[in-house]
C-alpha cells in the first residue's frame, strides 16, 4: 500500500456539494431537450371498476395532442417487478385511484391542464377493499365479490401476495417447543401494533425526460429515459418489456436526484415508461414530472402493517417462546411488497433470543394504490411492534424495560430466529448501557417521575434496541450478482463506474473514497461516472443498506486489482499521488486502456435456503439503541420530542460527517413516522395529498439529536463498513410511544400519535381536561394479559 | 403581456410577461435561473423561496407584477464570481446539503436569518428556517453550517446578495 493517511474515516468535501450550494445541479426539472413536449396522465376517479367509455371533450382540439392508449403499447402492458400484475396503462378494468389509463402530450405544458379535464371515463363500479380486514374479511367469508386480486403462480393466493412461515428450528420440533413452552409460561401476552402508511416526501418530485429513436425504416430502434431515480437497471429492465426490445437498446440515466428514501426505487419504472411511450408516439423528447399533488396520490408510500404478538414469558423475565403474525397492506398490485414482507417478517423477532419462535407474514392486497420501498422496507413496521410489546411485557410481569431486554439479547455467538449464527462480536449490555447513559435515562426517570406530579406536562423517556440487516436478504446478493468497473483516466485520475446513485446520502462522496484509499491516491484524483446504463455496469440497485458494504466492497477489491495491474508495469511498493499518475499514463501508452472490473462473489460461508426461509439472512447486522425524551402537554393534547439520542454500531464509519447526516435525517423521519405524518384515505384515495396537510417535522418540530456510533469492522464491507441508510428510521417510532407511555401511562400501539388520538384516549378515560392527575393505568385497550395460573 | 422590469442579483432586467405568472415561472422559464425549486407549489416547502426586496418569499405565491421595481436575489446571486459565500462554504464543509434540493432556498433563509441576526440563537435558527423543509438531514447539520456562518465576517461578502 501507499504512505497516504488513511480517507476512509475522514469527512472530505461531497464531490457534488459544490454543484448543490452554488444551485448548478441539474434536476430533471432544470433539463429540457430540443422540440421537447410534455405529458400528463389521466387516472382513474374510482377505487375499482371497468372502463364503461371513454369520451375526448370537443372543446379540445385533440389534433393538436398526442395520445397513448394500452394497443399503442409495442411490447408487453406491464410494469415488471416480481410478477407482471402491474399494468403499465389501465386496459378495461381499473384496481385503485389514480390508476394510469391513457397518456397526453402536448408541446406546451399549459395546454395539457384543459385536455386532461375534457377526457370523460365512465366507470361500472366494483366492491373495493380498503384495509387489511377487509381484505382478510373477503378471503375468510369467501366473498368472490371482494376478491380484487386472483393469486398468481408466483407465489400468491387470492387477495394474497406472498406469505411467509419462518420457524426457529425445524417447523415440527418448533411448534412441538411453543406448545410446551405457553403450557409451562407464567405469564402469557398478547399484544396488537399498527402503523399507518407514510409518505417518502422527497422534495424533488418525480420526474423523467424520455426519448424514441427509430431506424431508417422507421421501426422502433432504442429508447433513452433521463430522471430522478435510485435504481437506472430497473426502469432498462420495465422498458425491455414494454417495448420489447434488448436491454442495450434501453438506455436509462440518471439526474441528480432531490431524495427518494425508496419513493424512487420501484416508481421510475411506472413515469419512465409512460414517458418514453409518448415519445414513441409524438416523435418528440417527451417530459413528464408530477407536480405535489399528483405526486403524493399516485405514488408509492410506505406499507401499512398491523403485528400481532402472543407471547410465553417466565416469571424471571425469560422468552420462552413465541408467534408472530405479521401483514402488511400492499395495495392493488404486489409490486415490491414481497420483498418488504420478506424484510419485515425477518426482523419482527427483534434483537433477542427466543428458544421457539414462529412468524407468519403476509402481504395483503387492497385497492389503494401499490405501497412501495420506502427507508427500512418492512423493518420499521414490525420492529415497532417488538419494542413495543418488550415494554409491555416488561410492565405485566414487573421488569424494567431495560431489565427484560437485557435478560433475553443476543449475543456473539448466539444464533438468531432464521439459524444465522451471529460469529461477529456482538454486545448489546454495552450498547445499552451507553445509550442509557448519553442519554441521562436513569436520572430522568427519576426526575420526571418526581416533576410530572402536578404538572400539565408530562414528560417521559423510552427506548428501543433492534438490529437492521444489510443487503439484499439470504441469497439476494448472490443472485444480484453485481459488477462494478475501475477506469484509469488519460489524466492519471481513476473513475469509478457504477449504477449506484447519488439521491443525498452520500453514495458518490463514499465510493470515491473507497476507491482512492485502495489505490492509496488523494480522494481529488478518484470521479464518479454519472450512471449511465451505457457506460455503467449493473452493480445492483441503490437500496436495502448495500452501497456502502456491498458495492463499497467491490470497488475496494476493484482498486487492489488495478494496483497489482500498475506494481507489476512498475509503481513502486510506496507511491505517491503523483506516482501513481505517472504510472498510469505509462501503462496507457503501452496497453490503451486499464478497466478493472469486478465481480460480486458470495462468501463461501453464508447459507440461505429459501424453501424453509432459514439461514444466514444477511452478510451483517447494524445494531443500535435509541432513547426519545418527550413531553406530552395535557392541555394541548400535543406530544413532542425534547431530546434523542442514537447510539449504533455500523463497523467502520466512512465519512463521520455523511454518516451522522445519514442517522439525524432517518431519525427525523421516524419522529415524523411517530407522531406527525397521517395519510387519511378515503375509498382507497389520500386525501391529504398536500404538504399543507400531511405534516412532516420542520426545524422548529425537532429536538436536539445526539449520535454516537460504536466501530466493530465487519469483513464483508470496505475497511469493515456496514449498511446505515435504513437502520435510523427503524428505532424512533417505538422509542418514542415508549417514551409517551412512560410520561402518561398510556400505552399508544398504533402510529401516528396525534394530539387527537391523545385527546380521544384521555377523554375516554374520564380525564377531559388532563391536569394534576398523575396516571397509573394497569390496562390498556389494546393488549390482553394471561397470568398463567399452574 | 405586462412589461415588469426588476433588477435580479443585480442586472437590471425588463420582460414581458403575464402579470399574473408565478415569479417562480418567471425566474425559471423566462430567465432561465433553475437554482430556484419548485417542491409543493403552494408555499409550503421553501424550496423556491427567494429575497425581494431583502425579505424571503416562496416565489410560487408571487405573481410576477409584484416585482415590478423590487430588488430579487436568487441563488445564483449569492456567489461571487464563482467564490462560495461562506454560506455556501459552511453547508458544504458541514453537511448542510445532502440530496441539494432544499438547498437554495435553504441558504437564502440563512442569508435573511443572519442579516436579521447576526449571531442567532438556536431558537431563531429553529424558527428562521421552519419555512424550508428538509427531508434528508433533519436540520441538525443545517443548524451547524448556520452556526459557523454567523462566526465569519468577511467584508468582501458582506451585503453582496441585497
């Protein structure tokens, strides 16, 4: 290696900070291509039902526009995911609001508003189902008139995506262990969680500017879509089919992109192909960018879920086994849900050991418009339902939260729910025992407990420990099969060239480093290629916590190659900068060019079996714990966050600056998660599609936010990095109601908390105006309690 | 058409344009300034705001009429002949940008924060900014690059965007 300090573990400049603060970057919406029209979509008004007739008004000039229907479609009328459910354009039968039926273009983008009033459909309604009852409701009473989605070889059943069946051990020895277990409990506890769906809220909207080129003899030759999105292989993958032409023929770039947290992930492919189908069609460049309405009803949010606990404990606070059912509301198409589950259902047992455990997933369909990735992908969701009914188990059987979790962790060497052996050090007592203290909890218990008799103000203090796996799950990664390209320049500079995407995380600013720190150069002397599917190679989607370890890890071992390439044509054992330059313009006026190109290798000692769900679920595990101090004003009915403190552990922090940005940005998110962001539906439509109305947390909304990270380097990622951008949105929610139960004593299992939910909880509970009382409820609504009598 | 003349960080400019079109539109379109964003439309988010006259407006909810004779700045008045305002620089040393979308109208906010108050406390930073929302960072290393820009006093910068 080089005499270079180390990079890895520096904050350097991000390399498109400067771009971003002179306001130079370029957005879809700041780009615009010669003889450019615009495009809009008309959407369905109705949750469920077939297209009776469709009527242009003639006040409108139709001549003048360009119009795609479902026959204009040259290949097949899907927008591919896991399964071809998802209809590119709505053909005859429409499954939720805002459903895409016909697209528009026009060249100037204020004559389209007129002609997407004048399209007139008539629809013949259908039942609709609108929650995860409903839809559970409509399988069990066999009501064919509700069943909205017929199954599919891929795995589903009717109104039923996917399910999952994941044991402890094998599935007989495992319910024979439950069955002895709940006989032998002393206590047995059943609780219930939900979370309502949540908004991705990226500031930029989605957007995409495509293009149609043809041949001589005016045949279909390629087509280029440009946009804001965090996965450019998934929208060359959705347009293969529904132009069906070969992948190279799909060019798809990447702009810079004003946040996604997964609201880019899947959704590309729905306005990439719209785009470039009225391109075909016009002839001309076509732009499509939503405005916040549109934006906000007709796109992807996170899914809704409700976790079902039944849990057997001792009187010494030990698990001794449990069920977990899990589902999750994924509206009218199965899109990614799948794979949300997958994640969801993988992290309900939470960071713990459990001698028997089984949790049932299953992924719902409703007629609200499909739920997508969105930051922590099914993790949140039922890790919100773990801590929370930790707390709660902790209350029934007289523990301290901190107590009963700390008799039943995970530890190095244990083995987790699906059989992963955790070889890994692992210490959660320490973990906590740091997130406790940075946090003062201790000393606050004890002071508010005292402040709080007589006060209006209630405050209170909780927490939440859980584990977030990075990667793609069990055998994702392999099947990934990811490829990433090291360029030496003519410059002496080195390029990196991935597919991964830079939306605000940092993707561009860590890889660079990963890569100079390898080729032991100055950070300056390592670029990021904008991706550009024909230039990058597929190096896996920009998701699931995998840039940093995974494609980290490829670009690491990418630079080590290229520098034995450069030691044997000569570079010295300890190059400088200059060096290195040097040698690489040598190297390039012999040989032409220097690419080293990697590929992803599984590690040999990691097992999954998809079949029975067990294995090794994930290369590695962040593992964190999270204290939320709140106040809850009796007389507002307003709960607030007056202080948070995140403590994980993430291997080797890249870029301290980046990574503490990473964790301050998912924790306000998971505030907003908690306590401010409500979608309000009615028959499958949002109808707060508005920032004026759903409300996430401004600067005024949010506490001081303290990170502390703990380094245990991890051998699967760069340096020993592991994944973050999902873990921070895990621990805020249950954290917070912990916090809220331990101010009021009221056990909230259902998020959002709003001041209308407190109020309505206080004043069924005979306390209308709050005031003095100082609360000690032994009950609530929403869990029932065995007490096991032997 | 209304002929609206205005001076834009500091040009002087003279263009025909409905009176009612969004000063939004205006600054995009007709003077092809794209730093300013478009992220609610409805004065919510901050992400287009801008300074008239020296005061932060959302420049969705200004129609082009009521610039007639103002002073604007935008950002890409804020720089110097390609020199960061240290504005500028203390989001980019700090992390106050990340996904760069909320930036522009966050570094006008700061600028009319710190002309207001030089050395703001942490509740005026709180308050000053709560009109531009940020979905990536949760503010906090926003409030820190607010923090080191209130410690420079560089007189070569001082005033340059009003």
């Amino acid at each position: 290696m080089s005499h270079q300090s180390p990079i890895i573990g520096t904050s350097p400049i991000r390399k498109e900070g400067r771009a971003k603060v002179l306001g130079e970057a370029q957005y879809i919406d700041d780009l615009s291509l010669p003889g450019m029209w615009f495009g809009a979509t008309v959407r369905s008004a109705v949750a469920r039902g077939t297209i009776r007739s469709i009527t242009f008004g003639e006040e409108i000039n139709w001549d003048a526009y360009c119009i795609v229907r479902p026959a204009d479609i040259p290949g097949e009328n899907t927008i591919v995911h896991l399964t071809k459910d998802h209809p590119c354009l709505a053909d005859g039968m429409v499954n939720h609001p805002e459903e895409p039926i016909l697209l528009i273009a026009h060249p100037d983008k204020i004559a389209l508003l007129a002609a997407l009033k004048a399209v007139h459909i008539e629809y013949d309604e259908l039942p609709g189902v609108f929650t995860i009852e409903e839809s559970e409701a409509a399988v069990e009473n066999n009501d064919a008139a509700r069943i909205i989605w017929p199954g599919s070889d891929a795995g589903g059943t009717a109104n039923c995506f996917r399910q999952y069946l994941m044991y402890s051990g094998t599935a007989e020895e495992t319910e024979d262990g439950i069955a002895a277990a709940f006989e032998a409990a002393d206590f047995i506890i059943e609780g219930e969680y939900a979370t309502g769906a949540q908004e991705q809220l990226y500031i930029e909207n989605n957007g995409v500017i495509a293009e149609c080129f043809r041949d001589a003899t005016g045949n279909i030759e390629s087509v280029c879509v440009r946009g804001s999105m965090q996965c450019p292989y998934y929208l060359v993958h959705a347009l293969t089919l529904v132009f069906n032409l070969p992948e190279e023929k799909c060019r798809v770039i990447q702009t810079e992109t004003g946040g996604a947290f997964g609201g880019k992930e899947d959704f590309p492919s729905v306005i990439g192909s719209h785009a470039a189908l009225l391109a075909m069609k016009c002839g001309h460049p076509v732009k499509i960018t939503y405005d916040r309405a549109e934006d906000m009803a007709a796109t992807t949010k996170r899914h809704p879920s409700r976790t079902r606990h039944r849990t057997a404990v001792s009187k010494d606070g030990k698990l001794l086994a449990g069920t977990i059912d899990f589902a999750i509301d994924g509206g009218a198409y199965a899109t990614l849900s799948p794979v949300v589950l997958s994640r969801g259902t993988i992290h309900a047992p939470g960071p713990y050991k459990w001698p028997f455990i089984r949790v049932r997933g299953k992924a719902m369909a409703t007629n609200l418009p499909p739920h997508g990735a969105f930051r922590g992908f099914g993790a949140p969701q039922s890790i919100f339902g773990i801590e929370r009914h930790m707390d709660k188990i902790a209350k029934t059987i007289g523990l301290t939260p901190e107590e009963l979790r700390r008799r039943n962790f995970l530890t190095t060497g244990d083995t987790t729910a699906t059989g992963q052996l955790l070889s890994d050090p692992v210490d959660m007592q320490h973990m906590l025992t740091r997130a406790l203290n940075e946090a003062g909890y201790h000393e606050k218990l004890a002071r508010f407990a005292e402040s709080n008799k007589g006060s209006a103000i209630k405050r209170g203090v909780g927490f939440a420990a859980f584990m977030h796996g990075a990667g793609f799950t069990g055998s994702g990664e392999a099947r990934l099969n990811s490829v990433v390209y090291l360029d030496a320049l003519p410059d002496g500079r080195a390029q990196i060239l991935v597919s991964s995407t830079e939306f605000g995380q940092g993707t561009q600013t860590i890889l660079c480093q990963v890569g100079a720190q390898a080729l032991g150069i100055a950070y300056e002397d390592v670029i990021f290629h904008q991706p550009d599917t024909k230039f990058v190679p597929n190096s896996g989607p920009t998701v699931a916590s995998r840039t940093a370890m995974i494609v980290g890890k490829l670009i690491e071992r990418a630079g080590k190659k290229m520098l034995e390439t450069l030691r044997a044509a000569g570079l010295s054992e300890h190059h400088s900068s200059d060096e290195f330059k040097a040698c690489v313009k040598s190297y390039l006026a012999e040989h032409g060019t220097l690419r080293s190109s990697v590929r992803y290798e599984p590690p040999t000692k990691i097992f999954w079996d998809d079949q029975l769900y067990r294995g090794d679920a994930y290369p590695g595990y962040a593992w964190a714990v999270y204290v939320a101090e709140v106040a809850v004003d009796l007389n507002t009915y307003m709960a607030t966050v007056t202080r948070f403190d995140a403590l994980q552990e993430v291997g080797k922090v890249i870029h301290p600056v980046l990574a503490k940005g990473q964790i301050e940005g998912g924790v306000a998110q998971g505030i907003g998660y908690a306590i401010y962001e409500k979608c309000m539906w009615k028959d499958g439509r949002m109808m707060n599609n508005q920032m004026t109305n759903y409300i996430m947390p401004t600067s005024a909304d949010l506490p001081p936010i303290h990170i502390h990270f703990e380094e245990v380097p991890c051998i699967h990622g760069p340096e020993g990095a592991k994944g973050i951008g999902e873990l921070p949105m895990d621990g805020p929610a249950p954290a917070i109601l912990n916090a809220i139960e331990n101010a009021t004593g009221i056990a909230f299992n259902t998020i959002p908390v709003l001041p209308e939910d407190i109020f309505e909880r206080l004043t069924s509970l005979g306390h209308p105006h709050g005031g003095s009382e100082d609360f000690n409820l032994t009950v609530d609504r929403d869990t029932r309690v065995e007490e096991v009598t032997a | 058409m209304t002929s609206i003349t205005f001076t834009i960080n500091g040009t002087t400019k003279t263009i025909d344009v409905p009176p009612m079109k969004r000063l939004l539109d205006v600054l995009r379109e007709d003077l092809h300034l794209t730093g300013t964003k478009e992220g609610c439309g409805e004065g919510e988010c901050g992400a287009c705001a801008v300074l008239l006259d020296g005061e932060l407006v959302n420049s969705c909810l200004v129609p082009a009429l009521q610039a007639e004779g103002a002073k604007l700045c935008t950002i890409e008045g804020v720089s110097t002949e390609g020199r960061l305002h240290p504005i500028q620089q203390c989001f980019l040393e700090k992390g106050g940008a990340q996904c760069g979308i909320c930036t522009p109208g966050m570094i006008l906010a700061t600028q009319h924060l710190l002309d207001k108050y030089p050395n703001p406390t942490m509740e005026q930073i709180q308050e000053g900014l709560a009109g531009n929302l940020c979905r990536c960072t949760g503010y906090m290393r926003i409030f820190e690059a607010v923090q080191a820009a209130a410690t420079i006093t560089d007189p070569e910068l001082a005033g340059t965007s009003r």
